[in-house]
C-alpha cells in the first residue's frame, strides 16, 4: 500500500516543483523547517527513490518528431511480459498498466535514428503477447506533467519561492536553438539531475565557472530545459489517475483544452490525430473527486461527442524512469534518460 509522506516532506515537495532548483536553505526558511532538518528530509527521499529533481527537454531537442500516445492490448496473462519488453525500447517515455479496452497505456517519443512506421507498425506489435495496438500522433500539447503541482503552500510562500526560481516554468519556449557539444553536455547533466550546479557543469564539461553558468542559464530561460521534482502522485494523497480520451467536435477542442489544462488535476492535456481528439491524463484525491470531474467539468464541455476512460493500476515508467514499485518499496530505480549528447541532432 502507498505511504503518503508527512506535512515536512510535503512543504519540501510543493516547494520544489515551484523552485525546483532552489538552494535547499532557502527552501527551509521559506516552509520554516531547519536547514539541516529540510535537506536531511530531501536527501532522504532522493536516496529512497521517493524524489527526483530532474529536467525536462523540448521535444525538438530530443526527438525527431511530435510523440505518440500508443494503447495496447495485451494476449491473457502475457501483461508483464510485454511490459518488461516495453522497458527495453529507448522510445518509450512511459509505461502504465490500465483498466478499461487495453492493457498498457505508454507514450513514444522518437529519437534522431528512430525509423518510426517500423517501431509502430512492426517491432511494438511483433512483441510476444501483444494482441493489438493503438497509436495517435500528438498534435499540440496543451499541459505537460512538469506543470502539475500540489497546492499546499500559502499565497506568500508561492510567491517567495517563484522569485527564487532561476527560470519562468510559464514562458513560452523561444525557437529552437543551436546546440553546440557544450550545450548538450550541460543539457545531459541537467536531464538527470536537475539541481546541478554550474560549479559541477564546469567541472564535468572542462570550461570555466561563467562559462557553465551561462550555459546552464540559456538552457533554462529558452525553455530548452525545464526543471522540475518527480514524484508519484500518490504519495501525495492523490491515489487515482485517469486517463480519458474524448470525441470533440472540431471547433470546440481549443476551448476544451484550455479549460481542460487549467483543471489543477491536470497532469497532461494534448491534442491527438486518431478516433479522439484530446487525451486528459489527470490526478484525483479520490473516486468521488474523478466523479464530479466528470460530470462538472467535462460534462460541461461544449462539443463532446464521445468518451472513454481507464484508470491506471501501475506506472511502471514514467519520464523513462523506470518505477516498478520503487516508490512503495524505496528501492531507487536507475535513469532510463535518452542522453542528448549520444548521437543527438541539434
């Protein structure tokens, strides 16, 4: 069964995903714990595998295309199996296992030497046990899981906190820039660890203290890299996730977006190319705050023609960090992150 984590660990993790890259001192006096007791706390839940700190990349830095929200079904009994294939495949961001018409929910990110048609029409399908298999192309995002947070803070501590990230998480993304060697060097250390320091940077990549401070910076301020704290909903009172598809009459999707991504249980909102055009993936605290979901909010929609919705019953990736159940057990799971330095495209 998951453990919730305590009030501290809670101020911690509300902090981190509004400053994620905050000096941990200055997280401590903002949520009043002790600096020792705050990063005795943090390196506790990173040494668990509760916690991760990384960064997430644009997807034109790391792939070659827009990604996939794939659905598959699985032959009786084989759902582990094809699970643990799925885990080997480079391109797959996330694993989760579902309820509802499939097996296995997964999202699929084509890297630079990804032959795409082939992964989607002839290897994911030629897995033992798969019985079949859904893709749609993701058109626009709306909500991205790095803009999720747990509202528990006061109005005065967010605002502290926003003022001492090194980065706007809501500015748009500038054009996608020109990646030196550097530049991906610094992106990579980033990827898995997204509180480095430009001292480690430097350190790492050769170059001098400014020099990694402003490539560190650069990356943060164009959006190339966006920082944040990975943790399981779960463990943070919201136990259910909800994947929901929806048929939309096409001149309703952007308002459906926009009110859909405001929605503070929305972890990931995105237009898709196949028999419906969202896909909601949302957080809930409980199957009477799903249900009033439901029916308020989407119900409210203008347009809807058609629903489906599963609910997950385990991650088993996410952010190609592969999960288990490491975040019950606290066993840390190593990083699956594709490294933009190995063989990455500019």
């Amino acid at each position: 069964m998951v453990q919730e984590l305590d009030a501290a660990d809670l101020d911690i993790v509300a902090a981190l995903q509004i400053a994620p890259r905050a000096p941990i001192n200055l997280i401590a006096e903002v949520i009043g714990l002790k600096p020792t007791t705050a990063s005795r706390r943090l390196a506790n839940l990173q040494e668990r595998g509760v916690l991760r700190v990384i960064a997430s990349a644009r997807w034109t830095v790391l792939t070659s295309g827009n990604p996939y929200v794939v659905w598959i079904k699985c032959a009786p009994g084989r759902t582990d199996a094809v699970a643990n294939e799925l885990r080997r495949v480079p391109e797959v961001q996330s694993i989760m296992m579902t309820t509802g018409l499939t097996d296995l929910y997964c999202t699929v990110y084509p890297l630079p030497d990804t032959e795409i048609q082939q992964l989607l029409m002839t290897q994911l399908p030629a897995i033992d046990g798969v019985a079949s298999i859904r893709s749609d192309l993701v058109l626009r995002a709306a909500r991205e899981g790095f803009g999720w947070r747990l509202h528990r803070l006061t109005e005065e501590q967010t605002a502290t906190l926003t003022a001492l990230a090194d980065y706007d998480p809501d500015s748009p993304a500038a054009a996608n820039p020109a990646l030196g060697p550097n530049e991906h060097g610094a992106l990579a250390m980033l990827l898995d660890d997204g509180r480095v320091s430009s001292a480690q940077v430097a350190r790492k990549l050769n170059i001098s203290n400014s020099s990694a401070y402003r490539l560190v910076q650069n990356l943060l301020e164009s959006g190339t890299a966006r920082p944040r704290a990975e943790i399981e909903p779960a463990l943070l009172g919201y136990p259910i996730t909800a994947l929901i598809s929806l048929e939309i009459q096409p001149r309703h999707i952007p308002e459906a977006l926009a009110r859909l991504s405001a929605h503070e249980s929305a972890r990931y909102t995105v237009m898709t190319a196949g028999p419906a055009s969202v896909f909601y993936h949302g957080v809930f605290r409980s199957e009477d705050a799903l249900a009033d979901f439901v029916t308020n909010d989407i119900g409210a929609l203008p347009g809807i023609v058609g629903m489906n919705m599963s609910l997950v019953l385990r991650v088993l990736r996410r952010q190609w960090i592969d999960r288990e159940d490491d975040f019950i057990l606290g066993e840390r799971q190593p990083s699956a992150l594709p490294r933009p330095d190995d063989g990455m495209a500019s």
